[in-house]
C-alpha cells in the first residue's frame, strides 16, 4: 500500500506546473536586470543594491 501510495504522490508532483511559471518570470526578471546593468551603467549600481536586498530577505527568510 505505501508502494501504490508513494507512486500516486510522485504522479503528481510531475503533473504539477503552478510553480514553474514564478520561477520563469524570476528568470526573466533577472535577465532583464542583467541586461539593463550591461547596457546602462549607471543603472548597474541601483540593480546591484537591490539584488543585495533581496539576497538578505532570502537569508534571513531561510534561518
């Protein structure tokens, strides 16, 4: 019975995709922040503090 039910739970963590498009969109965002930095300069120092930002709410979320 566990076998049957460890096999149902996995069927469907493959069959779920909610998460996968905030995932795509963090990607995006990040290329376009990337991109941005590359082509304007003086842009670059705005997107590397708040990439620090998000980074210390990311740390201090997962302690």
């Amino acid at each position: 019975m566990k076998k049957i039910t460890n096999l149902v739970w996995n069927l469907r963590m493959w069959k779920e995709t909610r998460a996968q498009d905030l995932i795509e969109y963090a990607l995006m965002a990040g290329f376009v922040a990337v991109a941005a930095g590359a082509i304007m300069p003086g842009v670059a120092t705005q997107i590397t503090t708040i990439f620090s930002k998000v980074s210390s709410s990311l740390t201090l979320a997962a302690s």
